[in-house]
C-alpha cells in the first residue's frame, strides 16, 4: 500500500480546537541496574548496556503502585491547575491494561484520591501507543463537544511484565515505569494538537504476549521466531509521517523537534535518517534511563522545553508505538 493511499484511507474526521493545557511526570523510587540484569539472565554486563545504554532504570519499588505514580504526576498538574480540576469531565487511565489489580479501573480510583466526582473515568489499551490513541480519543470528544477538559494519565507497570532471568527476553531489560498527567481540553494552552495518525498491521499481533507464570504474575513473552519488526518499525513511521505531512503540507524541514519512545535507539537513528529529520532536531535521552513506556516523549519533551530548544510556532513530532503491532505519530504546535 502506498504511502498516499494510506494516509487517505484512515483519514480522520477533522479535529477539534483542542490543546495539551499543561502535562507533568512523575518516577518511580526503584531502579534496577545493569549488574543486576546481569546476575540474574547470566548475560555479560556489557550486552545488557548494549541494550540499556544506561547503568540503572527507574522501576516501582516493593510496594509502590501504578496507582500511587499517577496520583503524583496528577497532583503536580493540580498545584499548578488547581481551579481547573474542578472542571475536569473525563478522567483516562491510558496503557497495557496490566495495572495494579485485574478487573479493576484505575482511572476511577485516580478520581477517588484527587477529589474528582463528576467525571466520565476509564481506561484505553494500546500499550506504548497509547499516548496518540489517548490523544486521538480526546481530541475527538473536545470536537463533538461531549468533553471539555480530560485528566489523561499515561501509566503501566512494565518492569514488572520483564523476566530478568531469561536471557532470552534481553531485547525487554530496558524496561521501566512512569506516569505523565496530561491536562486536555478547548482551551489555548502549551501545545497546540494540530493532528494524529494510527496505525496498525495485525501479521505481528501474536510476536508478544503475556503469560502467567508458576508464581501467578504476568510476563512478557516472545512467542514468535520472526525476523523484520525493526525494518516494519521504520516503514510504519514513515508511512504515518507522510500523512501527516501531506495533510499539513509539511516537510522535514519543518520540524522543529522529533520525539519518540525509547524502545530501540538503533531504529530511532534509521528512522531519522529515512525522514531526512537531523540528529539535532530529535531528542536522545537513552542514558538517562530506559523506556518508559508512552511517557518517553513527553519526558524528553519536558527536558527539551527546559532547555529552551522549543520556540513559539515550533512544530513537534512525536512517534509512538505499542504492541499489537500498532504505531501513531502526533503533530503539536507550541504555542510559547
């Protein structure tokens, strides 16, 4: 399928006027090292750095919760919100849907502890593309009119579906946990959300899934020998980056800042390369810490933001991905 054809044929209604008002993160206590990958899988330490590209990750330490992180990036947009939570009318819990307890809403218990009673709460599944389908959801809410001001937390437990003493589940050890509290709604706020764009190729949804182990916890595995994923990563995003610019009438040369989940640095270089986007407008944060989830790019967004290499006017990509397999790529504008 060509790269025009498919963004034609999921072209989506028009979007509302809708804005990312303000968003905050938050990190777990733990973390998890390198050496102790390596203890427990019996790898080399320096493969398991090849893969980190870091020596400690930020992970939920004994007794922490999803739930208690997304209550403290939440809380951190109330301090500086605190009249406009009270007009929250959606409350999303987005990600994996593996949270802290099976059969259970999130997103209602976040309302319980922030205080908020009049609100619409559930959750979206698409794993690590949940920020673009979150987004998406939101967005088409604000333009119906059925929705003027949405809490949508970004949040998983995924260092807990990662199993340290498989060294066949290597390419996972960068595995880590956040939470990011996205403020949405009709009003100006920091980002302008111009555009968003999904996909997904079902021929890879059975590479990954979750199994219940002996010890009755949840863990990822792959369940297919399969060459391709990354060579399918790359053309993928670049489909869904055409769309988005042939429907802006954008170029590469028009992006001022490129983000994308921290899942394989090695694709994220390719991909900038196939979409003639510099190193220098992209956002590489590997070092730090490992993947966070659908929080990674709003964490190196907040570091880029910090570091003024965001202007007014600036249009910003972001990539994500999850599996599925299911990828999504968001136009904002800053608004300044």
């Amino acid at each position: 399928m060509s790269t025009f054809v498919l963004a034609e044929a999921i072209r989506p209604t028009p979007l509302g006027n809708a804005s990312i008002i303000d968003f905050a993160s938050a990190l777990p206590t733990g973390t998890r090292s390198a050496q102790d990958m390596a203890a427990d899988s019996g790898l080399d330490v320096d493969h398991i750095r090849r893969i980190t590209h870091c020596e400690r990750i930020p992970v939920l330490a004994e007794g922490e919760s999803v739930l208690s992180l997304c209550v403290r990036a939440a809380e951190r947009l109330r301090d500086r919100h605190q009249a406009r939570f009270a007009e929250i009318d959606r409350v999303v819990v987005a990600g994996a849907g593996h949270w802290d307890h099976p059969f259970w809403s999130p997103s209602a218990a976040l309302a319980r502890e922030l205080g908020i009673h009049a609100a619409h709460c559930f959750e979206v599944a698409n794993f690590c593309n949940s920020s673009a389908t979150g987004l998406r959801l939101t967005l088409d809410a604000v333009g119906a009119g059925t929705s003027r001001l949405t809490l949508l937390v970004l949040a998983d437990q995924l260092s807990r579906v990662v199993d340290t003493s498989d060294p066949e589940a290597r390419e996972l050890f960068n595995y880590g946990d956040a939470a990011t509290a996205l403020l949405v709604g009709s009003d100006r706020g920091r980002f302008e959300i111009v555009d968003t764009l999904s996909l997904t190729d079902p021929s890879w949804s059975g590479f990954y899934r979750g199994e219940h182990s002996p010890s009755g916890s949840v863990l990822l595995r792959n369940h297919e020998i399969r060459e391709g994923l990354g060579d399918r990563y790359v053309e993928a995003f670049d489909q869904l980056v055409a769309g988005i610019f042939a429907r802006n009438g954008m170029a590469a040369a028009d992006v001022g800042l490129f983000l994308i989940n921290h899942g394989d640095r090695r694709m994220h270089e390719a991909l900038l390369s196939r979409l003639g986007i510099p190193a220098e407008r992209s956002w590489f944060r590997y070092d730090a810490m490992g993947h966070m989830g659908a929080s990674d790019p709003f964490l190196a967004l907040d570091e880029a933001t910090e570091a003024g290499g965001i202007r007014a006017g600036d249009a910003v990509l972001i990539a994500s991905s999850g599996l599925g397999f299911t990828w999504g790529v968001t136009l904002l504008r800053a608004t300044g």
